[in-house]
C-alpha cells in the first residue's frame, strides 16, 4: 500500500488533523515522562477528538480519526527509518 492510496483514504479537510497529530507526537516523543509505546494510543485518541469535532459524530468521523491518527504515526516512522543511517537499531 503506498502513499497515494493511503492519502485517498482520509478526507483532504483533515490534513490539518494529521498535522497537528504529527507535531503532538513530535512534543510527546521529547517528554521523559512519557513512554514511547502510549505515543500511538494518545496521538490516535486526539486525531478521532479533532476529527470528531470537525466533521461531527459518526463512524466515518471515527474511521477517519484512526486513519489520521496512524497516518502521522505511520509518517514519522517513515521518514525517521529512510533517513537513519548507518543501519544501527536504536
């Protein structure tokens, strides 16, 4: 599955969303307080609020949140294993 179909599936209004989702799993990935693996589960629950809040309650509001939840999360680890160097595991 690549990137386009991925892309086609979230509404592109809620671009904002996978923004904003991106840059709160950036803050909460720089937080010592915060374990890694909750990144993922908080950073979806906020992407199915703003979702829920900017299109309205449904299940396609919810199903877009999830999709915008892990689009970010999804990207960020893309980009963090294409640029990493070296072929060390961290």
């Amino acid at each position: 599955m690549g990137w386009n179909m991925i892309y086609e599936l979230i509404d592109p209004a809620l671009i904002v969303v996978v923004a904003m989702c991106w840059c709160i799993g950036y803050v909460l990935k720089q937080t010592p307080r915060v374990p890694d693996w909750t990144i993922v589960y908080i950073v979806t629950v906020i992407a199915v609020f703003l979702t829920v809040w900017m299109i309205g309650f449904s299940p396609e509001a919810l199903i877009q949140g999830v999709l915008c939840g892990a689009f970010s999360v999804f990207g960020h680890q893309i980009i963090k294993q294409t640029t990493k160097r070296g072929g060390s595991k961290q």
